[in-house]
C-alpha cells in the first residue's frame, strides 16, 4: 500500500525550522543548541529503523504462515530448471556453473546457472565474495577488470583467459555453492518473498524469481522493482483484493513489454509458452506434469 501525506504537513516544519535557525546561538557548535539538533536528528534516525524492524518483523511472521511454495527443495530444484530451461536451453541445470559466453546483448560476459553478467554488476559481486573465502582462487586476478568492465560490454582486461579461468574455477564445488548462494541472496530469495507479500501461490513466485533473473534487481526502467511497480498500478495483488490471474497476466504483460522496447527483436517464448501458458491451464500451484516450449523447443517434467 502506497504511504501518502507527507508533502501536504511539509510546509510547516520546514518554516518553524527555518525561524528557529535564524533565533539558535551560531557562535559555538557547542552552544544549547547543538546537541538538541543532533539528539533529535539521532532519535529521528533511531525510531525509522525501529520502525522498519518492525515492519520487516511483521513480514517475516507473514512469509513463516504462509507454505513454502517455490521454496520447498523439490519446487525450487524444478524453478531452476525452468530458468534454464530459457538462459541455457537445458534442463540440466548443475551442468551450467562452466558456462560463458557473450551472447550480444551489450552486457558482456554471460555466465554460471543463472546467467551472471559482466556488465550487470552480479558476477562482479560473486566474484568479490567467493574471494573473500578462497583468495587463491583463480578468478581473483581479474577482479580489477572486472570492476574496469562493471556496466559495460567492454572484455578489456579479461581477454583471453578470463572464460578459461570461469570454466577451471566452476569445476570446484566452492565456486559452485558460492553461485548458489549468490543466486539465493540477490535473485531467489528476495523474489519469493515479494511474491509471498503480494498474496502470490507458487507460480506467481517463479514468474517473480525469472524477472529477477532476467531484469536484475534493479532500480532502472526495466530492473525487476520498477516493472512490480507498475503492475501494481494497474491492477491489485492478490494481497490487496486482487485477482492474482489476472494481476499475474499484466505483470507479463509488462514485463514482456519491457522485454520488446530494450531489444526489439528479442524472442519472449519463456513468457508466451511457458509462464503464459502455466497461467491460461490454471496451474497456479505450478504442480507437475509441466510441458512448455522456449525457443522453439519443447521441454517436459514429469
């Protein structure tokens, strides 16, 4: 639910404070007047995040009453099949944490089982943090290429032993848990609980979770957030009364929208066969048999 009003009592405040700038002792910065201001601005501080713990308390409460949904093990094991079911044409997903390619679409160096980007910020931060618990690894000499190339497509630096280095480093089961981990930290995990806010069931959760992966958390015209916000404007979730068909059907909307106005040309079949279809059949639960098509391509889970 959107907070409204704060604009119409800013006025106010902001004229006494002025008036009780101009009347403050300025000679001292010790003077009566300075610790006043700052032990209002330190309680200010304090009782937002109060506030905010609270707030975040009375989600968690919300989520643990909620089913597990895409979280259960055997749900999640099969989101990540149908993600890479459309990021690297297979359903076997535990053979992906090797792959890297550019593949043209101005972000650089795609890579790992969810698609982590040079260019996007993400495989940066992997990088960081599998570095910071195994510095002897064999990625941690590109790291300052890596944040030289940070939202560009540039390979400046990488070129030509960075795949190599990618492919060596992802046969280690470390580095594969820390692309585990980054994915549960960045994209999973705060898409299910999103879902799980808006009132969404266990396909709705996938539908966020592939945003996330494809958009990127992010804050831009098309980043995961902004394009939530939007659907939200158009139509309530299920959180607030809303049908979660139909919101479920303008989030794609959206988001396929978003898709087309970034890369025209670009084929959105894990929207229309797949996650569309999942939806029109009714399967809100997202329970198996699935069948869908990407790419042209058709793909079953038992």
């Amino acid at each position: 639910m959107k907070r409204s009003g704060i604009l119409i009592f800013a006025a106010a405040p902001l004229a006494l404070t002025a008036a009780a700038y101009f009347l403050m002792p300025t000679d001292s910065a010790e003077g009566p007047a300075g610790p006043a201001v700052t032990n209002s601005r330190e309680d200010a501080r304090q009782e937002a995040k109060t506030r905010a713990e609270e707030e975040r308390s009375a989600d968690d409460e919300l989520i643990a009453s909620r089913p597990p949904g895409l979280a259960a093990p055997a749900m999640k094991t099969m989101a990540q099949q149908l993600v890479s079911s459309a990021e690297n044409s297979t359903l076997n997903w535990r053979g992906t944490f090797g792959y890297i390619e550019d593949i043209g679409d101005g972000q650089g160096y795609t890579a790992g089982i969810i698609g982590f980007c040079t260019g996007t910020d993400d495989l940066l931060t992997l990088v960081e943090r599998y570095t910071a618990d195994h510095p002897d690894n064999g990625l941690a000499k590109y790291l300052p290429a890596l944040r030289e190339v940070n939202g560009t497509d540039s390979h400046e630096g990488l070129d030509p032993g960075f795949t190599e280095a990618w492919k060596a480093e992802a046969r280690k089961p470390g580095f594969q848990q820390a692309q585990l981990a980054e994915r549960d930290r960045a994209y999973f995990e705060p898409a299910v609980r999103l879902a799980k806010l808006d009132g969404l069931g266990t396909l709705g959760q996938f539908i966020y979770f592939d945003a996330m992966v494809f958009h990127g958390p992010g804050i831009d015209d098309d980043g995961f957030y902004v394009l939530r916000e939007r659907a939200q404007r158009e139509a309530d979730t299920p959180a607030q009364g809303g049908s979660e068909k139909a919101y479920l059907d303008i989030f794609l909307d959206i988001r396929r929208a978003a898709m087309k106005d970034k890369r025209p040309g670009i084929d959105t079949s894990r929207i229309d066969t797949a996650q569309r279809q999942f939806l029109y059949d009714g399967n809100l639960a997202l329970k198996p048999p699935l069948r869908w098509k990407v790419y042209g391509e058709t793909y079953r889970l038992p």
